[in-house]
C-alpha cells in the first residue's frame, strides 16, 4: 500500500482466531519480497504477516482487494489443553452413550458430561488412596496460572 492510500481495516473475532483484513482500491495482489530482501520498497510486510499469523492471503473484491491474516488470540499452551479435554471428554460422552437431546444447547450438555467426568475422576483418585480435594487445589492452581500439564 503506498503512501496516502485510503484503506479499510477490519478485524473479525473466530474462535481462539483473529482475522485481521486490509482492504484498498488497488487490485493488484501484493507478494512478498525476496528472501533476506529487507531493502526492498514492497512485500517487506508480507514477511511479517506469513511470520505472526496461522494462516494468510489475499482476495480480490469488487472494491480492488484485501489482505488478510488470521493470528491466534489463544496461548498454545491453553490450545493443546482445551483439544486435550474435547478429545477426552468425547470419548467419555461416548461411553455412557450420551446423545445431544433436542432441546439441550451443546454447551449444557458438554458441561454435564465434563462434571460428570470430574466426579469419576474423584471417585477414582480415593480408591486409589489419594486425596481428591488435593488434586482439585491443584488443578485449580494449575488452571489459574495457565500451565500446560
């Protein structure tokens, strides 16, 4: 984009993403510079972008173009804990045969399931002679400060 241009920035919230888009007039499509290129007047950007983002491109509009790229607003860390517990907790959900009523929001039923998974989890952890309210003080502890198990 050269100076003086009139763009549009537009940011969309997806989940655990963030799309972030630049829309100008001027259809033509940008590419990045050459490797170790930093001299060059145009598609030093682009590096910086492919480099931050999850994934990026550009698409051409009825207007001229846009650029964008979407960025994780999730540590990875919290990630691989969150698709640790969906894949947990759909094996669980499987074993007891839980079906998503029809009136029942996904989320209601999903939390049911997870409490449910919490308290055989307890359960399990006093017949192996811990102490439940000690794994919970801890898993609370590690839930508040973030940290990937």
């Amino acid at each position: 984009m050269g100076e003086g241009a009139v763009a549009t920035l537009v940011l969309e919230p997806r989940g655990s993403r963030l799309r972030v888009e630049l829309h100008d007039k001027s259809p033509v499509v940008p590419k990045p510079g050459g490797e170790g290129d930093c001299e060059q007047e145009c598609g030093r950007g682009l590096h910086l972008v492919a480099s931050m983002s999850v994934d990026w491109g550009t698409l051409l509009t009825g207007a001229g173009k846009a650029v964008w790229c979407e960025v994780s607003v999730v540590a990875d860390a919290v990630c691989a804990r969150a698709q640790r517990a969906c894949t947990v907790l759909g094996g669980y959900k499987e074993l007891l045969g839980v079906r998503m009523p029809l009136q029942a929001s996904r989320s209601k039923v999903n939390q049911e399931a997870a409490v449910a998974l919490i308290a055989d989890l307890l359960v399990w952890l006093t017949l192996q002679g811990s102490d439940p309210d000690e794994a919970l003080c801890r898993a609370q502890q590690l839930y508040e400060a973030g940290e990937a198990a």
